[in-house]
C-alpha cells in the first residue's frame, strides 16, 4: 500500500491541440526582424570596422608549379577569422515612450540586468568561444556595465549574478546610490543586488528569500519597501530574483515564482497594499506556461510538461536561426507526450501542496515590455523583445520588468533587432558588458497609489 502511494504517478489529459512539433523559430521571424533603420533617440554600441584584403594571387603557369597536380593554396583565404578581428555591428537601443503620455506624475527608472557574474564567465567559457578575449575580461566589463548604468541615470537598479558585488558598489557610491546585496546559498559566490539613489528613495523594509529553505534549490530573492523623498504619499515594493537555470526543473522555477509572489503581497498589504514591481532574470520564455503564470495568475501544470514549463529548450540559436531542426517530429511529440506526468513529489514543490494541481498567485501583474508597443524587428507576438540573452547556446528572452496595480509604464529602452544582435555574434561585445540586455523601463505612480494617513503616520515614527 505504502510502496503504490509512493509511486503513484498522475498522467495528464490528451495533449493540447498546441503540442506539435514546432518549425524552426526562424520561420516565424518576419523579414522586418532583421531589418535595421536609424532611429531619432537612440544609445548606441558602435566600433570602426576592420577589413582584410583578400585578393590572392593566380597559381603559376611554370612547370615546376603544375607539377604539383592541385591549384596554390592561399592560407589568409580560408582561415577562421578570430573574434578579434571580425567587424562589431552598430547596436542600436531607442527610447519608446508610451502611446498616451500621462499628465504630470512622479516618474522613475528602473533597470534590471544579469551582469553574468565573473566566476560564471569563465567557468563557462564554452558559451564565448566567439567572444573576443578582452571583452570577457571582468575589468573591461565591469567598466562597461558601470557606463551602462550611469548612462542611463536610473532611479532603482536590480542586478542579478553579481559576484563582485563591492567592486560595483564602490563606482556607483560615487553616482550617488547605496545597495544591498543577497548572496545565494550553497557553494555559489554569485547573488541579487538592489541600488537606489539616495536622494530619491528612502528603504524602509527589507525582506530576502533563501528558497534552500523552502526545498527550492540556492536561489535568492530580494524584496524592498520603498517611499519617495519628493512625494511621502508614494511608496513602492520592488523585488529582485534570479530565477533557477535548469531547464528541466520548471517545477522548482515554478515554486520560486509562486514564493516570490506571495511574499511580495503579503509585504505589500502590510505597508497598505502598495505597488509592487518585480524584476530580475527569470529564465523563462515569453511563449512559455511559466510566462503564462505570471501573467494570468493561474496555471494548470497537469496540462504540461514540466521539462518543457520554462520554453528554453527550443532557444538554441542554431533553431532559432533555421540552422538545424529541433528533432524528429514523431519522436519529439512521442517524448513530450510520454514524460508530461508528474509525481506528488514535483506538484508539491511546483504548488506548495501534494494535491495543488492548479498554482495561482496573489498579483495581477503586466510586463513593462510588453505594454509599450514596440517594433515588429524587435518584438515577438507578445510584445515582449525577442531577444534579451544571446550567447552559443541560448538566444531568447528570460528577463522581465513586472507591475502591478498602482504603476504604469510610460517608455522602456527597447533591444536591438535580431539581424543586428546576430551580426555581432554573441554577447558581451564592445558595449555591451553582459551576455544579456539590460532592460530599462521608466514608470509613473497613478493617481490611486498614494498611501493612507495611518501608514504615513507609521512611516514617519520608524
């Protein structure tokens, strides 16, 4: 009896009518993704081009030369290129304001970013073989990660995989922000960090998750109560998170999502049901049912896969780009179609509880990205970038600005065309000092987001 309960396995209905094999993501990419045009207001990544002569020389006509039985070889003809050599693409990133402009509000700037923590950088160093050396140097790309920043002159910064995080602190202490940072478990040396300018934001709480706690693996998580110095009646929660890499485990990533979900509402109703913003890395695909989750609030995962919850799986930039075929058509949808069950084991970890085949969560949460309507070479069918992570393995989007009720975006920098991104090769390149894109979104408080007196009153006692 105990051995039957123990293995009892819950099988899902028939498979959806969207569970067939996908065609390359390339022939679903416009002609338009891989245009490019100039823009009026625009940051730029630009390099001077590098050229290389080939003009060779005609073989011989003496004897001596047609002796050999086979044409003169040219070796500056056919060897690879190195990565230091090739041209760098301009990299265009324009500002997009939103359709509407509202009436004078504060407004404020946030930024996310995976900075692709060093340690990482060159334990994977695999994910870069097209990157030229110095551009993977953590002294180059702390430079150009800290230029990013301060160019873009944000209000809140949310950074993930920071594993050199006093470095960072001690440039942007200078521009006039102060930081917290949280490390995650385990034996890694990389974690989350949240700068704010002084002048702008005062913290008031500050709450982290070490989901090793919860049986979800060494992922950390940050959330901060904040209130404007200009406007004591505004006050916001902004959380932080990188989510679980792997791939196969999207009941973990579900887990962590669904955590940081119901921690940030219940942070949020204590200070008076304030606005939250949630950003980070969330290793998650806009076509994904965990992208669904958080947009909806609801997911029936006995309806999917759990290997396939996150939709990295289809992101090799050899699928994206049409180069090979996910997999045979029969056998791909035998394998989903056979492993979509899942154990008590994996739904308690996904929902909280052994018979939560539904998994909700508290917020009714929108993406930045894809409430401003952007380009259709720069965005996908649900307004969100194509792309915000590209290196030899991966090239897709994962990372995300979420808010709630209370906040509204009013314009994001949007990301560089697929054409662009994939003439560079890769990421970081020159100006770019990540393997991911840094999204910036600017956003006003509206007019129903101010705080109660009595939280005021708690405010002003701390």
């Amino acid at each position: 009896m105990g051995f039957e309960a123990a293995s009892r396995r819950r099988h899902p209905p028939p498979p959806p009518s969207w569970l067939c094999a996908r065609s390359p993501l390339s022939t679903r990419l416009s002609p338009a993704h891989l245009s490019t045009r100039p823009a009026s207001r625009s940051f730029s990544c630009k390099s001077a081009a590098l050229c290389c002569s080939g003009d060779s020389t005609r073989p011989s006509s003496s004897p001596s030369a047609r002796s050999y039985g086979r044409r003169w070889y040219n070796p500056l003809r056919r060897r690879r290129v190195p990565p230091e050599d090739r041209p760098s693409p301009e990299i265009v990133r324009r500002w997009i304001g939103a359709d509407q402009p509202l009436a004078a509000q504060m407004k404020f700037t946030v930024v996310s970013y995976n900075i692709l923590g060093d340690k990482n950088a060159s334990k994977h160093r695999d994910l870069y073989t097209d990157i030229p050396s110095q551009y993977m140097r953590w002294e180059w790309r702390k430079r150009v990660i800290c230029e990013e920043l301060i160019g873009w002159n944000p209000d809140i910064i949310c950074l993930q995989e920071v594993d050199k995080y006093f470095e960072l602190s001690k440039i942007l202490e200078k521009a006039g922000y102060v930081g917290s940072y949280k490390r995650r478990t385990g034996d890694a040396v990389d974690g989350c960090a949240i700068f704010w300018k002084a002048n702008e934001f005062w913290l008031l709480e500050e709450e982290s998750i070490k989901f090793k706690e919860l049986g979800l693996r060494d992922n950390v998580a940050q959330l901060l109560v904040f209130q404007a110095c200009k406007a004591e009646s505004k006050q916001l929660l902004v959380g932080n998170i990188h989510v679980l890499y792997n791939p196969s485990r999207g009941d973990v990533k579900l887990g962590q999502i669904r955590h940081l979900s119901s921690r940030a509402n219940s942070l949020s109703e204590k200070w008076g049901s304030i606005p939250v913003l949630l950003a980070g890395d969330f290793n998650t695909t806009p076509q994904s049912a965990l992208y669904k989750f958080l947009s909806t609030s609801k997911l029936d995962i006995m309806s999917y896969d759990r290997r396939e919850l996150s939709g990295q799986r289809s992101c090799h930039p050899a699928q994206v780009f049409g180069e090979k075929q996910d997999l045979s058509n029969s056998l791909f949808l035998i394998d989903r179609f056979l492993t979509c069950c899942w154990t008590d084991e994996e739904i308690k970890t996904a929902s909280g509880n052994a018979e939560g085949e539904v998994v909700t969560h508290p917020l009714n949460l929108k993406s930045s990205y894809a409430t401003i309507r952007g380009s259709a070479r720069t965005r996908d069918s649900n307004g969100e970038p194509l792309a915000t992570s590209y290196h030899s393995k991966f090239f897709g989007t994962v990372d995300y600005i979420w808010y709630s009720k209370g906040l509204v975006p009013t314009g994001v920098l949007d990301t560089p065309s697929v054409d662009i991104l994939r003439r560079a090769g890769g990421l970081p390149c020159k100006k770019v000092g990540s393997d991911h894109l840094a999204l910036v979104s600017e956003f006003a408080f509206t007019q129903d987001s101010d705080v109660g007196e009595g939280t005021l009153l708690a405010t002003s006692q701390m």
